[in-house]
C-alpha cells in the first residue's frame, strides 16, 4: 500500500539538476587539473579555478542534503541520495587537496606519469557526467550504466599502474640523491591516484542504485 502510494504521489525530480550542476564542477575541475598537470597555459590560473570549483561544489553539496530533509518523495532512497552526492564532492575535494600540496611545495613541473593520470582524471569525470543524467530513468539505462562503472573501474587499474610505475621512477631518479624531491613526487602520485579512486567510489554508488532500483 506504501509503495502504491508512493507511486502515485509526484516525484521531486531537482535532485538530478543538483547531480548534473554538480557533475560540471568536477569536470571542470578535472580538464583544470589535466591542464595543470600538462603544463598548459596559466598554472596558477588552473589552481585558482580548481580551488574556486570546490566551493562551489560544496554548496550544491550542502542544496541537496537540505533538499533531501525537506522533500517528501525521492527519486530513489534518501541515503543513496547523500552518498551519491558526498562521493562525487570526494572526488573533487581530492582535487583541492592536490592543489594545495603542489601549491605548498611550489611545483611547476610534473612527471610524463603525473600527466598521465591527470588524463585519466578527466576520463573519469567525462564517464560520470555521462552516467548521472542517466540514473533518471534507471530501468532504461541500467546497461550503459553498468558499462560506465565497468569503464572507470579499468581506468583506476590503469591509475595504479602509472602510480607504481612513477614512483619506482622517482626513486631511480632522486631515491639517493634527492630525497626532499622523491617526497614531494610520492606525495603528489598518491593524491592524483586517490582522485581516480573516488571516481571509481562514485562508480560503486551509481552500481548500487541501479541493483536497488531494477
């Protein structure tokens, strides 16, 4: 009888323009962050614009926690709802945080490895911007849906193997001859390869509403 009900009362459905606002700040973080990674243009203007991204990213953030206190009925349950919403604000987050080490330790140049995981990056963001307008008609697009998480999950496989393979390349380089530098380029390998990980974290939550809602 609740279930009936619920079908027939409208759906609040503003949540899916708050998970698409949301989705352009990460990507827009993520080509910030390839372009940073890449040396392209205005370094500091790629941090600036990753830094301003993540505010922005936290407000809407905060829009859909209260949005889901105040609404009576969901597009599919409330805690998949939060996690959804607080997994991509992870990923982003990560990115900040990134910015702030490369800020700290005034990096100006990165690694061919770094470079390529900033790719990756983008490639995960692009993948759940594509995902996350689909979760509105979740029956329909269960398949591509799946195929997309199936697609990040590769791509942090791919992340874990250029982070293992830059590290081993930074100890050759400056294991015995330049540790404060072989810190400084861990350090950095672990925060960008922790961003693929929330995107695949973000993938994980999108799988758990399609299996709930099929």
């Amino acid at each position: 009888m609740i279930s009936l009900f619920k079908k027939l009362m409208p759906r609040e459905d503003k949540f899916f323009d708050y998970f698409q606002n949301h989705t352009k700040t990460v990507v827009g973080a993520a080509d910030a962050m390839k372009a940073l990674l890449a040396g392209e243009g205005d370094l500091e203007a790629h941090c600036n614009r990753i830094v301003a991204l993540e505010h922005e990213a936290d407000e809407i953030t905060r829009e859909v926690l209260q949005a889901v206190r105040r609404s009576f009925i969901t597009p599919f349950d409330r805690g998949d709802i939060k996690d959804l919403i607080q997994s991509l604000d992870d990923a982003i987050d990560m990115m900040h945080k990134t910015v702030k080490t490369i800020r700290l330790y005034e990096q100006t140049t990165f690694d061919p490895g770094m470079r390529d995981i900033g790719v990756m990056i983008g490639e995960c963001a692009r993948l759940i911007a594509e995902a996350v307008p689909l979760l509105d008609k979740i029956g329909t697009n269960a398949h591509r849906l799946a195929e997309i998480a199936e697609e990040i999950t590769r791509v942090e496989g791919r992340s874990d193997e250029a982070y293992e393979k830059g590290l081993k390349d930074l100890f050759k380089r400056h294991g015995k001859s330049d540790p404060m530098s072989y810190i400084i380029g861990a350090e950095i390998y672990a925060e960008l390869e922790k961003v693929v990980d929330r995107f695949e974290d973000v993938a994980n939550e999108i799988s758990g509403i399609v299996i709930e809602n099929v």
